[in-house]
C-alpha cells in the first residue's frame, strides 16, 4: 500500500486533530474507477470498494470507520453518533468526540474540514455547487455550536475556476444570498460564467466569522493523474475528506 497518495492540510490545528484528502491512486478498482474509488454508489464493484476503503482504514491507522453519508447535494448536518451503517442522508458531518471519523465524498465538488481553534469540535461538509448556495457551511459552522471566529477551514480538492462552467441562473442563486458574490464568477468565452468554488466557499465561511481559510489551490478538473473528475469523466470515482481527533 505504499502507492497511496493523501493529502495532508496544512493549517493551525492542534496537534490531536488528523485530517487527510485521498486521491485516485492506490487502489483496487478497474476503470472507470481506477483505483482508489471510495464511493459506493457509483456503480463500482461493491467488494473493490469495501476492499479500497479497508485500505485507507488500515494506512491511516483511523480509530474506526468513517461516518460516511448518503449525500444529498443539501443542507442537513448530522452528529457522527446519528450516521447509520447504510449511510444517512446529509452533506455534512460533525464530532465533539475522540475516536469519530467525519467523512464526505468528492469527485468535483469542494471538501471543506472545520476544526474549532481548541480541537475539541471537527467537522466535515460536502459543500457542492448546490449545497453551498442553499448554506450547507452556513449550517454546519451553526452544527458545531462554535463562533466562526473560533473555526480553521480548509478547503480540498475541487474542480478548479477555469474548468467549471455554469450558467446565468446559477450566478443570480448566489448573488440572491449575498451580492457581493460577484467576484466568484468571470465571463467565459462560450457567453456563460466560470465559478470559483473556493472563492464562493470563502466568501460564505467569511460570512459566518471564520477568518482562518487555507488549502483551496487544487483543481479535480486538470489534474486526471491525481484526482477523479465527474466533470471531466462522467462515471469515475470518488475521493474522501476526512478529519478525526
């Protein structure tokens, strides 16, 4: 298992707080997977998934199973406690316990790890373009039950702003929330917008007092040799953001 390849954020944490980024490589799946695909409703092979995700467990050395969620491109935070074996419905999850792993699932989509400035609270949101216009951070930071000004983000591998092409109806979503979330959108040459997921996600976190944002320099889109791609590839796999103290 050497070949596994985690990112490891580099941010103001205590030392007790773990926090990790998979990438693509090191696994068991066959394309469109290939090869550490971690996501089990993709339409990989069940036993490659459990074996991939066994894996990571045993690399990292994790107190126990990730608390992984059946994500709904929504709002709604859970307690690791309240995560169910057959994956409860959320998009974010968090802890104030020793020993829980909160998890989510990305293959484009921006990972965002919240650790209180005291380590005592962790969380981890699946923060897509969806969930991060309806307030997926928004709830999880009010979730953890911590000032935004007492919260680090940092901020994983997501499709980068010159790769993700959106329409007009998804600019005015965000600037209905907030308008000055005009600088998280450029024109593109097709007439369309080009969205910064990681501008849009500091803005958001900015909002809600977290002042202390690292990481958010990846792009999922261009770098096929690392990171899966829903954008890029259609059926591919996915990558986990974990965080656990």
């Amino acid at each position: 298992m050497s070949n596994l390849d985690f990112i490891r954020p580099d941010w103001p944490v205590p030392s007790s707080v773990h926090a990790v980024s998979t990438t693509r490589t090191g696994g068991v799946s066959e394309a469109p997977y290939d090869s550490l695909n971690l996501g089990g409703r993709t339409g990989d092979d069940p036993d490659r998934v459990r074996t991939n995700r066994a894996r990571v467990m045993e690399a990292l050395d994790l107190p126990a199973g990730p608390a992984w969620l059946a994500q709904q491109h929504g709002v709604t935070v859970v307690h690791a406690d309240d995560v169910t074996p057959d994956e409860t419905p959320a998009d974010a999850v968090w802890s104030d316990r020793p020993g829980q792993v909160c998890a989510v699932l990305t293959a484009d989509c921006l990972p965002v790890l919240l650790c209180a400035d005291d380590g005592t609270r962790v969380a981890a949101v699946h923060a897509g373009r969806r969930g991060l216009a309806a307030g997926v951070i928004e709830a999880a930071v009010d979730a953890m039950g911590v000032p935004g000004e007492g919260l680090h983000a940092w901020l994983g591998p997501a499709i980068g702003p010159d790769a993700y092409e959106v329409g007009t109806e998804v600019r005015s979503e965000f600037l209905q929330a907030d308008e000055r979330a005009y600088d998280g959108f450029r024109p593109s040459a097709a007439g369309t917008w080009l969205a910064d997921l990681y501008i849009l996600a500091q803005r958001r976190l900015n909002n809600v007092g977290v002042g202390s944002i690292h990481g958010g320099d990846f792009s999922t889109h261009d770098d096929a040799a690392r990171f899966f791609s829903y954008r890029r590839d259609g059926a591919t796999g996915r990558m986990a953001s974990l965080i656990w103290r």
